[in-house]
C-alpha cells in the first residue's frame, strides 16, 4: 500500500513511538518500507512496479516505449517505467527498490485523452492507450522531413510493427495529431489520410 512520511509519523505516533521519525527509518531497514522517492512509501515487496508510476510523480500515467511494448507495438521488452507528464517543463527520474521510472512533458492539450485506468487487486494506475502512446513517442522524437522519413523513424528506428500499427483506430490518431502542434504529428495524419481504410 501506497503511504507518505506523514501518514506513516502520525500512525506511529497514535501507537505512542517516542520518535516517529527514527522508527520510519527502523522500518526502512527491516524491509518493511520501501522508499519510492522522498517522502513516499510503498508497503508490499511484490506490488507490480507499474502501479506505482503515478504515485511517484504526477499527475502523469504511462506512455512512451513502456506502453508500446505493453500494447504490442514493439517486439523489445521495456525495463524503464516510462510516463508523461505535462507542465513541468523538464524531465524527471527516479530509481528505487522496484526499477527506474522517467517522466517527460507533452502537450496540456493532449495530455487529457486517450488513457485508461488498469485495475490490479483493487489499485489502479493509468496508461495511455496504443494511439495515445505513439503520438506522445513520435512527440519527443527529432523533427523528420517528410511522410516517408516518418515511415522510416516508425517502422525501421522505433521497430513499430506494422501489423498492430494497421490495427490502430484511425480515427483517434486523427483527433490527437493536431494537439501535439509538431511535425512527427502532422506527417501522421498525412500517412494515415492518404491510406485506405
């Protein structure tokens, strides 16, 4: 279970611990608490590390290359927890007992949409949907030049497949490209518009 500093000072405290603060860290030491960053707690050893992205640093959910592999897209299994962000205008990292968790900015505008809250034993978290996933990776990726150097940077340098790819609703890819405001963007809704149904 998911706690912070005060929450676990002023428990210890109604249990009547002369010092809060030195039994935190008793607890620390003997396993009990597993520091997830500063000032946050995660109680159970085996929690899926995924449902914690959230609690870490947000408000964020998560995207990138970690929900690429999770939605298939990519063949290379994802170690690093990737999410996004918005408005805090830099990137941000955090490494602890249950992996290594990264945070970048997108849109505001396209922050909002297309993610879904997965529920496991009663804790949730959020992730972005295949769609959402792509665009906000294409996002953060060097400007290409043209439809055809987007067909190189998805399926030869991001190793997209191209079978999920063509199952991919269009019509969400369609809504979110215009809220990135970047070219990656743009030259997806081309490619999309250009191919049949």
């Amino acid at each position: 279970m998911f706690s912070s500093t005060s929450l676990i000072c002023d428990s210890l405290q109604s249990q009547n611990y002369a010092s809060p603060h030195n039994k935190l860290s008793a607890l620390k030491k003997q396993g009990v608490l597993f520091q997830i960053r500063h000032g946050r707690y995660e109680t159970e050893r085996d929690v899926p590390p995924s449902l914690l992205a959230c609690s870490i640093y947000g408000p964020s959910y998560l995207s990138f290359e970690y929900a690429l592999f999770v939605h298939g897209l990519i063949p290379e299994k994802v170690t690093l927890y990737t999410s996004a962000t918005t408005g805090k205008n830099r990137t941000k990292k955090f490494t602890n007992f249950y992996g290594t968790y990264t945070y970048q900015d997108v849109p505001r505008a396209a922050f909002p949409h297309e993610t879904v809250v997965k529920v496991y034993e009663g804790r949730g978290y959020l992730i972005a949907t295949a769609e959402k996933a792509l665009c906000d990776t294409l996002y953060k990726q060097k400007p290409v030049g043209s439809v055809k150097q987007l067909r190189a940077l998805l399926f030869e340098n991001l190793r997209i497949d191209e079978t999920e790819f063509s199952k991919l609703d269009r019509e969400t890819l369609l809504f979110l490209c215009p809220l990135y405001r970047k070219k990656n963007l743009n030259f997806l809704a081309k490619m999309i518009a250009r191919e049949k149904p």
